[in-house]
C-alpha cells in the first residue's frame, strides 16, 4: 500500500471525483433508470404516464448529447471509504476539492455554491465545510457523488417524535411528502433516517440514498405504498407513481428520543462511485 | 389525443381544459423573476400579443442551448397579470400558480406545465433566436426560442381548472384517510 499523501494516489482521486460526477450528471444508475421504465409501464394515469415519457426521453437525450440530465447539477454530497488504519486528510480533502472544480468547468457543472448570508457565489461548486464529506470504513478506497439539486433538499425534513410514537414515523414520511406536493419533482426516492441523535438521523437519511432501489424490506414498501397512496404523482399532476423507492437506515437511540429525518431526492437520484487505486 | 398549436396563440386556448396534453411549437421567451420585475418598470421588450412566456433560466453555450428545463412558477405568482393583461396566452413552467393568475387566466390564457428536470429533452427542441436583457446575467435574461413540439401538458386552463390544485386537495382526503385506517 502507498502512502496515502502520495502524489500519485491524491491525483487518482481528484481523477475518481471528478469522473464519478460527469457519469452521476449525464446518466442514472441502472437501478434508477429501470425504477423508472417500469413505473412507466405500470402507470394508469395518462397525465402520469406522459410525464414519465417525457422523463425517460430526456434520459436519452442526456445521454446522446452528453449532457447533464437537469439544469440544477445539484451541490456534490461525497461518501469517502478508506480502509482500516486510513485517516482523512488535509491534502486528501484538497484533492476532493480539485476533482469537484474540474468537474464544473468540464462537464459543465452549474456554479450552484453561495454563502449562506451574503449570497455570494463562489463559482467552483466548493466553499467554507462545502462539499461535505463523509468517511466511512471499507476494504479498499473509493469516491461515491451524490450530487444534490435543491427542489427535492428544500422540503426535506426532520422531526423528533415521542418514543410512544413508533406507528408515527410512518405518518412523518408520508406527511413529508403531501407537504411537498409537486415542488421535488416528483417521482421521488426518499431516503429515511431513524434513530441515533438529532444529526445523525438527517446523516442517514442522505446515506439511505446511495442504496439500490431494485429491492425494499417489507417495512419500506409499506412506507412507499403509503406515500403513493396520495396520489400526487410524477410533477404533482396526479398518478399511482409519487415515490419510485423508500430507503431507510437506522441508528440504535436514546431512550428518550425518537428522532426521523427525510431527505427527499427527484427522479433524477444521481450517484456514481469510482474505486482509486492506493 | 394531442394537440398540435404554434405561437403567436389565439383564441385556441380558450378550447384546452385542464389535463389536455399539447405539443408547443414556434417563438417563445423565458422570463425569471428578474425579468419579470425589469419588464414591469421598462416594458415588454417583445411582441405580448399571443405570446408565450416559458419560466426557464437556460444554460446557454454560444449560440447552442444546452439546458433548459422548467423553473418553479410559484416564486412569479404576484409578478403575471401585467403579462396577461399585455395579451399573453400561455405561460410555461412547473407546479403550477397561485388563485390571482388562475384568476387572470380566465377566459383569456392557460398555464402549461413541462416535466420537471427534464432539461435535455427541452434543449434539443429548441433553437435560439435571440436575447433581451443580457446585462441580467445567463440565467435571468429574457432568451428568444423557437420551439418544434415541446410535449406540454394544460395545468391551468382558461376555465377556472386547476390540476394541481385538485391532485393537493385529494392528497389531504387520503392522507386524513391513511391516519384513520392505520391508527397514525
């Protein structure tokens, strides 16, 4: 194994980040895209149906012309696997850096970064604790993007509920989306996060996403199917398909709490992930 | 059924009913909130009469459109009956507007909405014709498009229908549903 502030391996994963983003901009994961086909297929609603089409249509165009699916390229969220006995470091959050403001003149990306107060932008899609990043342990590194548009963030929510509650963590999810209507532009895949403290729960809900949505456990299903129940459909025009996927991660919690944080993505659920070689 | 219109719009509109699907072709201009607060201090600086306004801040490299996907309607729900009362027939974006514009439609204009997100598809149905407002910056100037069949569907019509506001008020009915039957 190199030394991890090896030259060779920080420019491997700029290389990683910024490659990981241009396929996350331009295409969906495979997952996603058959979601979508197969909602496609299944939709009674023409209105619904319509939408769909159109969604799937402009995935191709995306892919013919190679160019981002949406307008809004979203803020890179990076998940960042080290193996054991890895730290994160200055120089490797620099290289995470250099990899996002390749990206964003390359690809290109839209300068979506400002400070917060002064509304400033800083045009290379990094800024002050932007992008967050975070560490997680593995067998090997890698560069997971999650670039996040701000429709489907800004309805987002978290809730501290009653531990006598637990049957309104389901009232929470599908309370989340009737809230946000048409405005995440919906089909949506909602990433769930129950339990740990008031950040860890938000923490999970945004990992949730990364997971596969070909598969759900018996208690996420019952979630989607509550969520479709609505009726809200793709663009909040009406349709069976208002959630493609519901994915949830827990966290064991305080006696007293009960903490459920949702954080909502739209159809275009972008990730990438990009091993770098040590 | 789809029907096929092309701008400048007339008294077709008044036909569409909520839920109609339209393809959409010839001139339109995009206009964000900055536009539309310019346009109400200096004038519309194109032809209002039968024109359609798409609420898009494109991305545009040279003279090619790379992307342009709908922008959210609401944000320019105070900011539209000048557009209309100019003569404006329909305004293009996504999830729908507020009760003063579906007042302001009536009888005069629709609202069509485009798929969300969908920012290639939009971009290789158009080319680009020309720009007003250019010193407000890439995303809020007013671009001239020409269309060839923009898949749209009526969201608002000249009738007092409102989609959206329908697809909302049936959610709450099966939400408040959803609490009673599963004891939430």
């Amino acid at each position: 194994m190199s030394f991890p502030e090896h030259a060779g391996f920080l420019e491997s994963l700029a290389v990683a980040v910024e490659s990981a983003l241009k396929e996350a901009e331009i295409g969906l994961p495979h997952d996603v895209l058959q979601a979508l086909i197969s909602a496609s297929a299944r939709e009674t609603d023409p209105t619904a149906r319509a939408e769909l089409e159109n969604i799937c249509a402009n995935i191709r165009e995306a892919k013919n012309r190679q160019v981002p699916l949406c307008q809004d390229t979203g803020v890179p969220v990076i998940f960042l696997t080290l193996p054991e006995g890895w730290g994160y470091t200055a120089a490797m959050e620099e290289a995470v850096r250099t990899g996002i403001e390749r990206a964003t003149a390359s690809v290109p990306l839209r300068p979506n970064v400002v400070n917060p107060l002064s509304r400033c932008n800083t045009g290379t899609n990094t800024g002050t604790r932007m992008p967050d990043v975070h560490v997680r342990r593995g067998d090997h590194v890698s560069v997971t993007v999650l670039p996040k548009g701000a429709g489907s963030e800004n309805v987002s929510r978290i809730g501290m509920l009653l531990p006598s509650e637990r049957d309104a963590v389901g009232r929470f999810v599908a309370e989340t989306m009737l809230l946000a209507g048409g405005r995440p532009c919906p089909p949506v895949v909602l990433g769930v996060g129950i339990g740990g403290t008031f950040d860890t729960a938000a923490s999970l809900a945004k990992e949730a996403l990364l997971q596969p949505i070909d598969s759900m456990t018996a208690f996420e299903q019952d979630l989607c199917n509550a969520v479709n129940d609505l009726g809200i459909g793709p663009m909040g025009l009406g349709g069976d398909t208002t959630a493609l996927a519901v994915k949830v991660l827990c966290a064991d919690c305080h006696t007293a709490s009960l903490p459920v944080a949702v954080n909502v993505q739209c159809w275009a659920c972008r990730r990438a992930t990009r091993r770098v070689e040590e | 059924m789809i029907t096929d219109l092309h701008t400048p719009l007339g008294e077709e509109v008044l036909e569409l009913r909520a839920g109609d699907r339209i393809t959409l072709s010839g001139r339109v201009y995009t206009a964000r909130d900055e536009a539309h607060v310019r346009m109400q201090e200096e004038g519309i600086p194109f032809p209002a009469a039968g024109a359609a306004v798409y609420h898009c801040g494109p991305v545009v490299q040279g003279d090619r459109i790379i992307a342009a996907g709908p922008t959210t309607s609401a944000r320019l729900n105070d900011l539209s009956d000048f557009l209309l009362d100019a003569g404006v027939r329909a305004l293009i974006g996504k999830g729908g507007m507020g009760k003063q514009v579906q007042r302001a439609l009536a009888g005069r204009a629709v609202y069509l909405a485009f798929t969300g997100g969908c920012a290639a598809l939009a971009a290789s149905r158009m080319t680009l014709a020309g720009v007003y407002y250019a010193d407000l910056g890439m995303a809020e100037a007013v671009w001239a498009i020409d269309l060839d069949r923009l898949p749209l569907v009526v969201g608002m019509d000249a009738h007092g229908n409102d989609l959206f506001a329908g697809v909302q008020s049936r959610a709450h009915e099966r939400f408040a549903a959803l609490v009673r039957e599963r004891s939430w």
